[in-house]
C-alpha cells in the first residue's frame, strides 16, 4: 500500500465503508468549485471484477444543480478510502499483484485495521499470497539466444512452454490452498 508518514501520522484517521457507489457515496457539503463557488462533491469506490477498485469522485455543478461527469481513477487490486486528521477524503491500494514480500501484503491489512474487506479484496489478498508463495519456487535465469539454430531454439522454447505449465499449476494449487479464485 502507497502510504506516506504524512498520510498515516497522528492515527486520527476514519476508515469509510459502504461507499460503493453512486447511491451509497460519502457526501462533502462544502467543497469549492472554480475560485468564488462552493458546492458539493461525493467519493466512492467502484470494483469491478477481474479489474480491481478504483477511485471515483463527483461535484455536483452548483449552476445547474446537475453532478457533473465521475472522475475514475486507475484500478488497484485493493482501494481503501479513509478521513485523514483534517477531515479530508484519503484514498490509497495496492496496485497490480505478485507484491514481492510478506511485508507488502501485511502493511495493508495493519494499516486498514478492523477495516472489513470485501469479497473481491478479500480475494485479491488470497491471490496476492498464492503469488508469494509460487514466486518463492521460481528462479528466472536469462540466456542469449541471438544465434540458435532452428533445433537448439525449437528445444528452448519447448523447455520454456514446459517451466510456464510447472509453475503455472504450482500457481494453482497454491490459490486452492488459499481458497481464491483467479
């Protein structure tokens, strides 16, 4: 997870959840628009499946009364959106996965807390595991292959298709010890 000290220090922090949607949005009433108008603008978290969370947030045009056009973010494996000291909407996840150490999957859990996951989060820290413990058996070597003949590249990439099925099944048994589905 992407948290900087000045993000987490103090510990007066608000997890919010719930916030999934449109409809279920956390709402700030005093927000500003342009340099003089203020108005209002709502957050939430969008998850999408095999795509991950993302960030969204909207401001309702105080001229029209109409909410203008969401502002997505990128999508995260996990996205978690809290109340910093300041009363001010934080957002920050996990991106992509393989995260390489035990340290990169247990830093989000410490830091969101009593926090509950999702099931799609839930999931994706099962993935997370599966792929930590399948890299733990995987050593990546590089070899010049520039000046192989037609049989020795035919017998590398026969070698290779054989590794990707091994660790790939690997893989697999390690998300079925987990209970994640990929």
């Amino acid at each position: 997870m992407m948290l900087n000290n000045k993000q987490t220090k103090g510990g007066n922090m608000k997890m919010l959840k719930g916030h999934v949607s449109e409809e279920t949005a956390y709402l700030v009433d005093d927000y500003p628009y342009g340099f003089r108008l203020r108005t209002q603008i709502r957050y939430w978290i969008e998850t999408k499946p095999r795509k991950g969370d993302r960030f969204v947030a909207q401001t309702l045009n105080p001229k029209t009364n109409k909410w203008n056009k969401p502002k997505r973010g990128t999508y995260s494996a996990i996205l978690v959106m809290w109340l910093n000291e300041d009363n001010h909407v934080k957002h920050s996840g996990l991106s992509g996965r393989g995260w390489a150490t035990q340290e990169g999957i247990d830093a989000p859990i410490e830091f969101i807390g009593d926090h509950e996951l999702n099931e799609h989060q839930q999931n994706e820290l099962k993935v997370a595991r599966a792929i930590l413990e399948t890299n733990k058996h995987v050593t990546v070597t590089t070899t010049n292959t520039t000046n192989l003949t037609k049989e020795e590249r035919a017998i590398k990439d026969k070698e290779q298709e054989e590794n990707r099925k091994q660790v790939g099944k690997l893989f697999g048994y390690n998300l079925h010890k987990e209970g994640a589905t990929y």
